[in-house]
C-alpha cells in the first residue's frame, strides 16, 4: 500500500506543516456529511455515526495527505532596473555586474536576499519549511486550547445564542430528530393562553424549531455522548485551538512558513477569538471550515507544479475537499453564503482558464453550499423568515455573481470576445487597473475611518432592542436613543481588538496584493501561482471586511458584537499584515541591509501585530502594591456554577411534572433546559387567569402540574426557591472594548399546586 509521500527537497517538515493543519476540517466534514443526513432521518444515534464517521474520516484523511505540497510560491516584487537606476552609483554598478554574472537559471532559483531580476514582478524561491515553525504554531494552538478550557463558559442558562446551540445540541444528541415535540398533550391538550415558544425557539406545526443552522450543535452532540454536558463545554474551546492551527497553516501557505506561528498567535490572543472559543459559539467551527478549506485549495493549485505527482488526480481531490470545506461553512452559519460568496467568481476563472482544478471544487462546492440550504429551509425556516430582511438582498448579489460569472464564462469561451479583450486590456487605460484596485482598497478603509464623523446609523426597528440598547446607554451615561446601532464605529471595533498598527500593516498589504493580484489576472500571467493561491483568500477578506464593517447586522454591545470580526475580518486583515511585514523584511533584504537588519525589521512588525493585540485582552496594569496584573477577559469566566443550579432545578422537579412557567423571563432563560435536560414538558402560561384550567388539564391526564416563576410572589401556594445563582456574564458596553465581566442574578421559584387550591 503506498504511504503518505512528500516532495523530497525541502523534506518532511512542509508535508507535515500542510497535512496537520488541514486536518481539523476533515475531521468536521467527516463528522457533518452524515450527521445531517441522520438528523433529517430523525436517526441521529452514537452507532451509525461512528459507522460512517470513522471510515469516512479515515478516507478522507489519507486521499487529502497522501501526497502534499511541502513549499508553497512567495508573491513578493523584485526591484525594477529603473529602480536600481535610481540608487546610488557603486549600488547601480554591483547590481549591473552581478546580473551580468548570473545566469537566468540561476536568478529563478536565487533567494529573496540574493535576486535580482529584471522583472517588475516575480516570485521569490520558496523558502523551506523550518521544523520550528511545524512546532511554534502546534505549540500555540495548543496553548490556546488549554488556556480556553481553563476558562470555559458555562452558558447552559440562555441569555444569548450559546445557550441555545448548547440546548439544541443536547436535544438532538438524547432524541436524534428536530423540531422538539411541544408534547401538548402533557397539558391535557391544547388551551388558549398556554404557548410554547421563548426566544430562539418556534413554533411550527405540532412543534418547536430552534433559532440557528444544526452544524455547530451536530459537532457538539458528540461532546454529549461521551461525557454530557460537562464534555459538550470542552468541544468549543477544542475546536478553537484547531481554527488557531489552521490559520497557522492558511498563513503558512500564503507569506511563508515561518510567519505561521506570528499569524496563529495574533488570532490566539485577540480577545474576540477567545470570547467565541469558551462559549458554544459556532464562529470557531466555521473557521475551521474555512481556513481548512483555503488550505487545501491552496495546495491543489500547487500541487502539481515542478512535482513529480505519484498520485496523478491528487490535485482535483484536494481541490473537491477544498469546495466541500468551503460550501459546508453554510451548514454551521448562513452568513457563511455570503462569506464565500466570492468563490463564485474565483471558480469562473479556474473554468475560463481550464484549470484541472475547476469541476471538482465547483461541484463539491455546491454540494456543500446543497447541505446548508437544506438545513435552513428543513430544520431552521422560521430563522430564514426572521433574517429575510437580510437575506434577501443577499440572495438577489448571489443569484446576480452567478449570472454575471456565468456570462463572463461563455464570453471568454469566443475566440472573437477573447482578442477583443486583449486589445482593450493592451490600452494605456487599462494599465492603471492594478494600481487602481490598490487605491480603492485604501480608499475603503479611509471611507471606513471618517464614516462616524459623518454618519450615526440608527435604524433599529425591533422594540426589544430598542428597548435593550436604551438601558445600556442609561447605565453607561450615554444620550439615549435605542435606535442607534453604533455600525459606523465597526473600524473601531477592529482597532480595539487588533490595534492602529495591525489595521495600517493590513490596510497596506491588501491594498498591494489587490494590485498584484489584479496585474495577474488582466496580463493571464502568473507563472508560479502565487497569485491564484492568494486570489480567493484576498477576495474573501477584502468582501467580508466591506460587508460586516458596513452592515454587522448585530447588537452593538461588547464583546458580543464582536463575533461578527471572528469569521474572516480579523484573519483577513491578520493576513495582510503578515504578508505586509514579508515584504518590508524582503524591501530590506533587496536594498543590500545586513541580516541582522531585515530581522529587526520583521521582529517590529510582528510586535506591532502582537502587542496591541494583548494589551486589549489582558488590560495590564501596573501597581505598587500587586505589580504587574492583568485585569481583561483573558482571564475571567463566564457563568460559573450554572451546571450545578441547573442540576439542583432538574432534581427538584417530580419526574411525572408538567411544568408551567408563568413569567416571560423565567421562560426564555429555562423552558427548554426543564425540557430538554430536566426531560419534563414545559410550557407558558400568558395570562394568569388561565392557570385553573391548565391545572386541571395536567391533572386529568394523571401528570402533576409544576409551575415556576422568577418571583416568590407569583406562585400560589407555598413556593420553594429551587434556582438561587450569582454569577457572571459578559460585559454589554457600546463605546469601548470590554475589560470586565458584569454579575448575574438567577432565580426561579416553585409550587407545586393541589387540586383544591388550583380550583
């Protein structure tokens, strides 16, 4: 049987570098492809998942790492002559005298230190993967995993989305189908003020479906299966070490190896990165699909260039697990449509080009995008009615880049539209395209940093947030107007979590591959694919970057905002920061600086990157009494003791209890815990006047009745406190990033009514 291979010059440390950061999103494929399938069945069950996972796994797996590319192509600009021209004379004089030495062979294969080509633009050789960068960003994806399981969220009450991808996760991991049964007839059948919707839960039919896309609550079922809900809270934190990892590996493929451990470490201590990795957030997992996915599409488009491939289709395999990584980000988030909506054009040109690669990243691509439509209109349709407004604007971009991608396709198909092209693209005109799209991505983040001064976008319509946004501005001494939405500080937000520097190291290395990219495709040159490597990660960054800034489409308070930065707008601008120093340490090297100063220069835009980034997540402070101590989130927890309440809630509970809660609060924080961790129906009651024939409902057909309340005096009878939990919760501040975590009162009484009294 032939073994994992990989290209024998650099040696083993780029195939490891590239299969172990491509992993974490084969596994999760391996996991969804039959997970939701089962679910639509109403079978998911342990047994057949395991039947399926592990083989499948198994297989892809080891058609994805069986062969590796172990460089990737550096898209870095040599000096031009008329550059050279401009340096000082001896300068001008050696640079002549050493081309003239060297021979074209040798000037393809020089390093970046040593080149001197006559191009305006050329690749630089690949640098060889160091062993310590294999083992620096391994070491800091898993640092980042301990550190996050160390603080963990215990979010099991709902206050917002974790709780409920938890609750979802445990229904579907002890029941195996969706919707939750609203199990009226444990109420003596249906009656006119008992509902059993609370907040991201609906009705439908005979049931009730949960808010959110069934991706992240599948991965986290297998948590549940092992070890309940203690190991179901460990699942995220796992999985945000493994988005860590892979954007390491996503970083190593674009800007070199040795700048992956930088990339991971940026992102390992952003304090939006950990937010979502404690709790059961599902950006952590769509991530990994997406850093995974570019990974792989990275290394079919390299795969078989100057390798002698002993797998001859390795490059289409790579290239269909790519497309199917990318499309099923949509099964974890529908956002993810319009996340990789660019690859829509991307797949356009790899189909105008020809590209081996095209077919199978198209048609897994659509495969995957085929699971999360289906998840939404099958198992989350009321969400998709509560997002129209935002999703249908996005529908009618996404059925617009198709047409448009389409008809560009069967244009450029015409020998006649093919030399028109070059003749219009050969026009003084169109030279100025590259520089172009380089000024307009500057001009997007300049748009980005006035709009407060220009703008105070305050659309909201929904009372409760209204509402909600008015308290927060009370309590924080702020002008009340619950209708602000604070989108045009979304700059902001990023520069409070990444730092100025970050922002301008990014803003500049987008802005310069934009250019490069572009000059690429207009001259359909790109002889090391450098460009086409980075031409979908750009796309993605710079789409995203215009569409979350612009719209974030959330509550505006942080961290919770902040989610909406974790997908790809931090990692984008991570990336072009990166790939920003690259070539400022390159610029030194080719401008005859000494080593030791390319170093320097490397080494102080990596700190740029790094320290802002810490100093927001940690909040350092300086006394003479404690010394040096950190007081940001990086090290406070969030809902600690909610597992043992929850349990004490459950053990107080009959096991023949049909639960009644008879307050809106008490209902949207626990109706679906009593029902789905406490295994007992619950319900709300809408109108007191209504409690009696309920009562006698639950009565008749021989359950007790139970009612619950957040306030002693609500309950008739003699009330038992059975919740009684101060814990807490994220801070909710809308004008400056978060340092602290805000306390939480929890409670809920109970009664349980006799007949007589009821009556």
């Amino acid at each position: 049987m032939a073994t994992p291979t990989a290209e024998k010059n650099p040696g083993r440390a780029g195939w490891l570098f590239g299969a172990v950061t491509v992993l974490p999103a084969l596994l999760a494929v391996a996991w969804l492809l039959p997970a939701f399938p089962l679910l639509l069945a109403g079978r998911l069950s342990p047994p057949p998942m395991v039947f399926m996972f592990v083989p499948l796994a198994a297989a892809l797996c080891y058609f994805a790492v069986r062969q590796l590319p172990a460089t990737w192509p550096a898209f870095r600009e040599t000096r031009a002559p008329s550059s050279e021209a401009k340096a000082s004379e001896a300068k001008a004089s050696e640079a002549k005298a050493s081309e003239a030495k060297a021979s074209e062979a040798k000037a393809a294969e020089a390093g970046a230190k040593e080149a001197k080509t006559t191009g305006a633009t050329a690749a630089t050789r690949p640098a060889a993967t160091p062993w310590w960068a294999l083992a620096a960003t391994v070491a800091i994806a898993i640092a980042f995993t301990v550190w996050q399981l160390a603080e963990r969220t215990e979010q099991i009450i709902y206050l917002r989305d974790p709780a409920t991808y938890l609750q979802v996760a445990y229904w579907i991991a002890h029941h195996g189908s969706l919707p939750i049964p609203d199990n009226a007839v444990a109420f003596g059948g249906p009656h006119l003020d008992l509902s059993f919707a609370s907040s991201n839960y609906y009705p439908r039919g005979p049931g009730i479906v949960p808010q959110f896309m069934t991706g992240a609550p599948l991965i986290l079922a297998a948590g549940i299966w092992l070890h309940g809900i203690n190991a179901a809270l460990l699942v995220t934190p796992v999985i945000g070490g493994c988005a860590v990892l892979s954007f390491g590996g996503l970083a190593g493929r674009l800007a070199g190896p040795g700048w992956a451990p930088a990339a991971a470490a940026v992102l390992a201590l952003s304090l939006p990165e950990q937010y979502t990795s404690r709790g059961s957030f599902s950006e952590p997992l769509a991530q990994v699909l997406l850093f995974g996915g570019l990974c792989l599409l990275a290394d079919s488009l390299v795969i078989n260039r100057n390798t002698k491939l002993d797998w001859p289709g390795q490059d289409k395999v790579l290239a269909a697990l790519a497309g199917l990584a990318l499309g099923l980000t949509i099964l974890v988030r529908i956002d993810g449509l319009s996340d990789i909506l660019p690859a829509v054009p991307f797949l356009g040109v790899l189909l105008a080009a020809r590209r081996r690669q095209a077919v199978p990243f198209g048609a897994a691509l659509v495969v995957g995008v085929g699971y999360g439509l289906a998840d939404g209109y099958l198992k989350s349709r009321p969400y998709l009615d509560l997002e129209a407004p935002s999703l249908r604007p996005l529908g009618y971009i996404v059925a617009a880049t198709i047409v448009a991608t389409a008809a560009g396709i069967a244009i450029t198909a015409s020998q006649k539209a093919r030399d028109t092209a070059k003749r219009l693209l050969a026009t003084k005109t169109a030279q100025y395209l590259p520089a172009a799209a380089a000024v307009l991505t500057v001009l997007i983040f300049v748009a980005f940093a006035v709009r407060p001064l220009v703008q105070h976008v305050a659309g909201e319509t929904n009372p409760t947030s209204i509402a909600y946004v008015a308290e927060l501005q009370k309590l924080a001494g702020l002008p009340v107007n619950g209708r602000r939405q604070y989108y045009e500080d979304s700059l902001y937000w990023v520069i409070w979590y990444l730092g100025v520097p970050a922002v301008l190291l990014g803003a500049f290395g987008l802005a310069m591959l934009a250019k490069r990219t572009t000059r690429a495709l207009l001259t359909w040159k790109d002889p090391t694919a450098a460009a086409r490597v980075w031409a979908l990660p750009l796309m993605i960054a710079i789409w995203t970057i215009v569409t979350v800034l612009y719209r974030p489409a959330v509550a505006p308070d942080q961290p919770w905002a902040s989610r909406r930065l974790v997908p790809f707008v931090l990692p984008g601008l991570i990336l072009g920061g990166i790939w920003a120093a690259t070539w400022l340490k390159a610029q030194a090297a080719e401008l005859g600086r000494t080593r030791a100063t390319a170093v320097t220069i490397a080494s102080c835009c990596a700190a740029s990157l790094l320290i802002p980034t810490a100093l927001t997540t940690l909040d350092i402070s300086v006394t003479k009494a404690k010394g040096v101590d950190a007081h940001g989130m990086a090290f406070r927890k969030i809902g600690t003791g909610e597992i043992t309440a929850i349990s004490r809630l459950c053990q107080n509970l009959p096991l023949n209890a049909s639960v009644v809660i008879l307050d809106s609060l008490t209902a949207d924080r626990f109706a679906q815990v009593v029902r789905g961790m406490c295994n007992r129906p619950a319900a709300i009651l809408s109108h007191p006047n209504a409690l009696n024939p309920v009562v006698q409902g639950i009565e008749r057909v021989g359950r007790q009745p139970v009612l619950l309340a957040e306030n002693k005096a609500e309950l008739p009878g003699t009330p038992k406190q059975v919740v009684d939990l101060l814990t807490t919760q994220e801070a909710h501040n809308l004008t400056a990033p978060p340092t602290r975590t805000w306390l939480i009162h929890y409670t809920v009484w109970m009664s349980t009514p006799s007949p007589g009294p009821a009556a």
